[in-house]
C-alpha cells in the first residue's frame, strides 16, 4: 500500500470520520542525471557559506525569512508544529457547491480521499449523499505547509479529493483578451461548429500517449546501439489566407481521412515495428 499524503478526519456538521490521503496522479517524465563532461561522472549539489567561504553541512542549516535586506528570522520545525491551525489534522468543510460553478482554472492537484483505517458508516454516507444531491464540498485544510482549500466530490464508490489555487494566485495579467474586430462571420462560425461535431468523440485518455517521451526513449535507444538518429519531421504550417476555404477543406478532410487516437498510435506502432 502507497504512503498516504496526509491523515486526519473530515467534519461533516457534528460528525467526522478519518481519512488518508493519496496521490491520485504524477508526472512521469524522462529525466537525466547532471554529469561532467569531461568523465561523464556524477555531479552533486553543494550547499555552500558564501560568508564563510566553505561548504556547510546538511544538519547546519536552518530556514530563515528575509525581513529586510541581510536581515532574517529564524524558524524552528517545532515552532511551526506549534501553531498549526485545526486543518492541520481536520479537513473542515464551509459549504458545498455545484462543480460546475468552479472554474477549472482553480484546480490544483487531484487525490484520492480514502477511509481511515476501515470503511466507516460515515464515510459511505458522506459519499452517497454527494452522489445523491449531485453537490461537491469545499473544505479547508493544512498540508505541505500551507493551508489549502479543497474540492472533494463523490466519484463511483470513493471520493476524490483536489486542492484549489486562492484567487490572487490566478495569474489575471496574463489572460488575453479578443478584440471585437476579430469575429467571426456567421458562415464561418457554423462551418467551424460543424467541423467540432465531426471530430467529437468520448474521451479516453487510455488512447493519449506522450510522443515527446517516446522519441526520447527511441533516441536513448538509438544512441545506446549506436544507431542513426531518427529527427523527427518538422510540420509546415501556411499562414491561413481564406478562413472559409481552410475550414471547407478541414471538414472534407474530416469526413473521408479522420482516424481516432487509437487507430493512430496503432499505426505508428505498425511503421516502428517495420522499422525494426
């Protein structure tokens, strides 16, 4: 069984149930090792005493907070175990909401919200009537040194957990906004709406995969081998000149060649395994 996140309880009014907390997703990049050149060895990180001029042992070092310029405060771990509010260990629910009326901007990470150590009535009681009433709770709670709040909804026979970004964590500034002169003709609007309804289809993720990763996993491979390296075709893309043209021969384009996700990731595993 993975390590849970966190534990603790939720309070739901006067009743409350424990919990563990699970990561429901991560990352899975490719990554690489820092090496020196000249050997190929590993290299490490140095924590080092620019005023001592030396380096500085893992146990010597503290965490300050830079109050003005050079000048800090130093915190202690036991000092902030000290004033940890109650959502340090209890997820304290303020409302519930539909979520629909949360923007997806405002999410953070996704978890799995299990029982504590056994599935209590409470639990099972608190996830059928989030099913039931179609609502999802915001809650808040303290974790990674910080105090989140959190969406928890019902999903089948668990509850899902994901935590929020607060408002003035939105970058705001860095949202565009369309100018008015740039819409579209009602033409070409409808040949684009039809051109969505050719394309859509149920998601299923299991069709999705990282071809960034997979051309990674093939250089390693060739380089290893000591193989050519196959570089990957560069798309050109015309600048669009007819907008009506470009979405009529995107729609014929649709209709006699589309392929689904899966039908092209099985044909380029076809073609690699030609290749090889």
């Amino acid at each position: 069984m993975p390590a849970a996140v966190w534990t603790g309880y939720v309070s739901f009014g006067l009743v409350s149930f424990p919990v563990r907390l699970y990561a429901a997703a991560r990352g899975d990049a490719i990554h690489f090792h820092m090496l020196h050149r000249k050997d190929l060895s590993r290299v490490k990180t140095v924590w080092y005493c620019a005023a001592e001029d030396q380096p500085v042992d893992r146990e010597d070092l503290v965490n300050g907070y830079e109050v003005s310029k050079n000048e800090y405060v130093v915190i202690e771990p036991e000092e902030l175990k000290q004033i940890a509010p109650a959502t340090a260990t209890t997820m304290d629910i303020v409302q519930f909401v539909r979520e629909s009326d949360v923007d997806p901007l405002y999410l953070d990470t996704s978890y799995y919200l299990a029982p504590g150590d056994k599935v209590s009535k409470p639990y099972a009681l608190f996830m059928k009537a989030l099913a039931a009433t179609k609502y999802s709770a915001i809650a808040k709670m303290t974790m990674h040194a910080r105090e989140h709040i959190v969406l928890i909804r019902s999903a089948g026979d668990s509850l899902v957990m994901h935590t929020l970004y607060y408002p003035e964590e939105l970058q705001k500034k860095n949202r565009v906004s369309i100018p008015s002169s740039a819409a579209a003709s009602r033409k070409e609007l409808d040949l684009a709406i039809e051109l969505i309804k050719k394309l859509a289809a149920p998601f299923k993720p299991e069709d999705l995969h990282d071809t960034y990763r997979e051309n990674v996993e093939r250089l390693i491979e060739q380089k290893q081998k000591g193989e050519k390296i196959t570089a990957e075709p560069k798309p050109r893309r015309a600048p669009v000149v007819n907008l009506m043209e470009a979405l009529q021969k995107s729609l014929r384009a649709s209709t006699s060649a589309v392929k689904t996700p899966s039908a092209q990731a099985a044909a380029k595993t076809s073609r690699r395994r030609k290749a090889a």
